[in-house]
C-alpha cells in the first residue's frame, strides 16, 4: 500500500488555504458601498405679500459661512459638541452658495423689487444684501425629539457713490421639530425653514425701505 507524502498533503494543504484567502480578499475589495445622494433647495414655489410702493433695486453679494457650516456633506449634532458629517448625504453645492441664489430667487419674484443685480452692477435706489450662515444641522442630541436647525445673518446696506452705509442687520434663527431622524427629512425641513426666513426678511425690508 503507497502511503502519503505528509510534505506534499502539507503543500496541497497550503495552497489550497492560500486560494481561499485570496478569493476571500476579492471579495472583500467588490463589496458595494452606500449611494452618494444629493439635495437641493428651492423656494420658487411661494408666494409673496402685497406692496404698493417704489420699488428698489437689491444687489446680491457673495454669502459666507462659518466653518462647521461650509461643507456640502449634512452635518448632525449628536452631542454638546460633538458633530458628525455624513459623506453619502450631501448638497449639490456649496450651503452658503445654494443659500444666496435662493433668497436672490425668492427676492426677484417680489413686488418689492424691481432688479436683484448680480455682484459689481449698480443702480439706483440700490441696497446690497449679505448673508453669513451660522449654523445648519440635524439636532439629534435626543433621538426622540430631532430637530432641523437653521441660523444666518443678513445685513442690508445702502449703496452710495463712494462707501455704502449698514442699515439694517438680524440674526434669522429656526429649529424645527422633525417627525423623523432621515436626511431626506432633514433637507424637506430645511427648505421650511429657509421659506420663513426669507418671508421674514422680505417684511423687513419692505419696513425698512417704507421708512427711507
């Protein structure tokens, strides 16, 4: 009877392991990963008050955004200081961006305003109109009660010749209440939010050129 090699098995034995690790390896080099989903907003949609009075004319400058604020990827706050980005979540633009083209949108569509001027043209009456976004995250701190959190400032200057005068600043702050923890939610209460700001600084504006 030819008995076994026990050096040529031990052989056999190993590549045989080595065959399955490395079919192993590939697949865990195929695996699929998440989509990477992309939001927007948009304020067309809604509808604006009534003004009798001369209309102005506004120029829409760049907005700014503070540094937790400025990603694309949403960001959720699950602790006192604790934030996390979420990669596959995102928006198609820049936030601040995004932010800056919607209120110039939702400002364009008013009776309040004759021309919404892109940055470096005049006219007159004019008035420059900056924002600074604050903060924009899910608060997720207590997972029973997540909440859409908006925060910016705007600031509204009248344009001279030479310099151009502040003449109206405001902090517009919101947080929602969400029915649940999703990014899709998240967006949706979002673009809530942003409609009230902007109806809001619509009032005020219209305050405030009613008194120059």
């Amino acid at each position: 009877m030819k008995k076994n090699d026990p050096f040529k098995l031990l052989s056999a034995f190993l590549a045989i392991a080595g065959i399955c690790s490395l079919t192993a390896g590939c697949v865990r080099l195929n695996r699929s990963y998440p989509d990477v989903r992309t939001y927007s907003l948009d304020v067309s949609s809604q509808a604006h008050g009534d003004y009798s009075g001369t209309p102005v004319s506004l120029r829409m400058n760049a907005f700014s955004a503070a540094p937790q604020s400025a990603d694309r990827y949403l960001a959720y706050r699950t602790g006192e200081a604790v934030y996390e980005s979420d990669f596959y979540n995102q928006f198609v633009a820049a936030p601040a961006e995004l932010i800056r083209d919607q209120a110039a949108a939702w400002l364009k569509g008013s009776p309040l305003v004759r021309f919404v001027l892109k940055p470096g043209e005049t006219a007159s009456p004019c008035y420059c109109v900056d924002g600074t976004l604050t903060d924009l995250y899910g608060d997720y701190r207590d997972p029973n009660a997540p909440k859409a959190v908006l925060r910016m400032k705007l600031t509204v200057s009248e344009a001279g010749q030479d310099s151009s005068e502040v003449v109206f600043q405001k902090v517009y702050s919101r947080e929602m209440p969400m029915d649940r923890i999703s990014p899709q939610s998240l967006a949706e209460s979002w673009n809530k939010e942003l409609c009230g700001i902007l109806a809001e600084f619509e009032n005020d504006l219209k305050e405030l050129v009613s008194k120059r």
